[in-house]
C-alpha cells in the first residue's frame, strides 16, 4: 500500500483565493446570463459594470494566485490516484488557470474594442487596451463566451471529481481546500 | 442761442459715443471652421468616462477682449451627428429617452453676458436641449491667431436639467448626470 507523501493542505491564502475566485465566477454567470437577457438600457448597465468589476477582481486575483503557487506548491495528489487521473487533474487545474486570465483578459480587450472603458467599481478606470474596432469586438465577445462554455464545463467536472474524491475515495482532496477540517481521512489510501 | 447749445449738446453726445465705441472697439465676428474645430462631451457610463463628440455644429462667434459687452455667441449644433465611437451607444443617446432627436433635432447655444476672470473669459448663456433652456455658463481662453482666432473652454451641465435621460436612464448610477463639454473652435473672420 503506497505511503501518503504529503498530508498537506493548501495553505490559507491559496485557500482564500481559491473559494473567494469561486465565489465571483458563479456571480460571474450569474451576471453575465441575467444581463444578455436584457435589453440595452440602465439595468443591463448596470449588470454588466458589475461584471466588469467583479471580472478585473478576478484577473488580480488570479494573477495573486499564480504568484503564491509558484512560492508555495500545492499539495501532492493523493497516492492512490491512476496514472490518468493525474494526468487529468493536471489538465483541468492548468486549464482553470488560464481561463481565470483568459476571461477577465477577453472581457477587458472586448470593452476595450467596444469602446466601452471598463471601471473598477467606480473607483478607476482601466485603459483601454486597443482601439475601437467593431469586427474584433464581435471576435472576442465570441471568444468570452466560448470560454465561459469551456470554464462551465471544467468547474462542473471539477466539482464533481472534488465530490468523487470525498465520497467515493474518502481522501482528503476535498477537504484540503478547506480551513478548520480535520485531515487525515482515515480510508485516504483504500 | 438756444439752438447753437442744442447742436453742440448733440455734437459732444455723437462725440461721446462715437469715442466710448471706439475705446470698447466692437465685437469681430467669425465663425468655426469645422475641419479644425472640436465640440466634446464626456460622460460617465457604468463608472467609466465616454467621449462624444458632434461632427455638425455651426458657431457664430462676435467677440472681442475689449467688447465684452457686445459679444455674442451663437451655437447650433445637428444632434444627429453625436458620436461617441459606437453605434449601439450612439442610437441610445439619440433615441427617445436621452436626446430624441426625431422630436429635438439640434441644440442651440446663446450667451447672454462675458466676463474677464484670472485665465481667461466666463460666459452666461442659455442652452436649449430636448425643448428646454436653461443657463449654462462657458469658461475659455481666446487667442488671436492672425485674422483668426482660437476658442478653447469647456461647460459642465447636467443632464436631467434638460431631461436628457428618461425612463430607466433618469437613475444616476450607471449613467452620471454630470456632463462636461469641451470645445475646440478654430475662427475665421466673416468677411
């Protein structure tokens, strides 16, 4: 039976910016699927400056997290995973991290080719990163949605493999993203 | 006797006037050039300054440093040539809620009254937006420039004082009441 190598969490700023960047990507969707339902006006605005916002939140806080994970490498995957599986975690994670930049990135260049300036909750204004240009707007606003399709995708697959690590492996992927829990499951290595 | 100090009392009048005329000097009159002259606004949308500018205006400029009492501008700017660099935002602000240019098709800008300040000049003048007037005043720098001039200033006005947001756009939030306009205007003499 393979011996844990590492019974690590991650460490609470990984923690922290891990389920505060989960948090503003459901608001995210949810912001984003309530405005595009709207007609131009006020409230549709008003959604979306939030979205902006809450996106260029994102971009910092992602780019903070690379930042950490290359000073504090995340825990070992549990010992008992398949050569796949690793593989595939490897993929989803690497994949999380550059839609985190790649969406507030598209979002940020398809208000800039709009036109549109995106402010940071009213407090500054980002500048604009390229010039008004209608036909590349309608390019990256396809290409935010598509990635927001493909970030949906891998956030349910990552809940789920979360969950399945939990309930199904009983080890401690779960739970080492969470403050205040007990580690050490003891079935980790079934 | 009687009539020769009545003449001269009309005499030294004439003289008097013709005199304080010519010491305020009177007003030249130009009008903007429209390939070097720029009419901005700049607004607030969703926490982020926009520019617009209008491509159409026509400005009738009577000025002179020393009759400002008999200066005058006259601006009338084509509504319809609002463009703030894209056309959803364009159509918005043309639209029935904010300008209605099918109903207010130009706005139209009169001074009423000049005044020297420590940089330059201050203006009182009515503008009339969507069918309502009120007071703006103007502040700008005039520079003569051979026969022509230069008139550079900016205003600051609120939109809902001429209802310019109706409906959803009367809230403040997203879309600020506060406008600045900025103006560039290039004169030539009216000849």
């Amino acid at each position: 039976m393979p011996i844990r190598t590492s019974s690590g969490r991650y460490t609470a700023v990984a923690q922290t910016l891990h389920w505060l960047i989960a948090g503003l990507i459901v608001t995210q969707f949810v912001l984003a699927i309530s405005a595009d339902d709207l007609p131009i006006g006020a409230h549709k605005l008003a959604l979306l400056a939030r979205h902006k916002s809450f996106g260029m939140t994102v971009l910092m806080l992602a780019i903070t997290r690379l930042l950490w994970r290359l000073k504090n490498p995340p825990p070992e995957l549990p010992a008992g995973m398949t050569h796949l599986e690793r593989v595939l975690a490897r993929i989803s994670h690497a994949a999380f991290y550059v839609l985190l930049l790649a969406m507030p990135m598209t979002g940020w260049l398809m208000s800039s080719a709009k036109n549109y300036s995106v402010s940071w909750f009213g407090l500054f204004t980002w500048p604009n990163l390229i010039a008004k240009n209608e036909a590349a707007f309608d390019v990256l606003r396809s290409t935010h949605h598509i990635l927001g399709d493909v970030l949906f995708v891998i956030a349910v697959l990552h809940i789920l493999a979360a969950l399945k690590h939990h309930f199904w492996n009983k080890d401690d992927v779960l739970l080492r993203m969470l403050p205040f829990v007990k580690l050490d499951r003891a079935k980790s290595e079934d | 006797m009687r009539g020769r100090r009545a003449a001269s009392i009309v005499l030294l009048a004439a003289v008097t006037v013709w005199a304080a005329s010519s010491a305020a000097g009177a007003p030249t009159g130009y009008s903007a050039d429209p390939h070097q002259s720029r009419l901005e606004f700049v607004g607030v949308q969703a926490g982020a300054e926009f520019k617009g500018v209008f491509h159409k205006f026509t400005a009738d400029i009577q000025f002179a440093p020393e009759a400002l009492a008999s200066s005058h501008f006259d601006v009338q700017i084509d509504l319809n040539s609002t463009d703030t660099m894209d056309k959803d935002r364009d159509t918005t602000i043309r639209g029935a809620d904010i300008f209605d240019v099918a109903h207010f098709p130009t706005a139209h800008y009169v001074t009423r009254s000049f005044a020297k300040t420590a940089t330059g000049y201050t203006a009182v003048g009515a503008l009339t937006l969507r069918g309502v007037t009120k007071d703006v005043p103007i502040d700008f720098q005039f520079t003569q420039a051979g026969t022509g001039a230069r008139l550079e200033g900016s205003a600051k006005l609120k939109r809902l004082d001429f209802g310019a947001g109706q409906g959803d756009w009367k809230s403040t939030s997203e879309v600020a009441d506060a406008v600045k306009v900025n103006f560039v205007l290039a004169l030539k003499p009216n000849n």
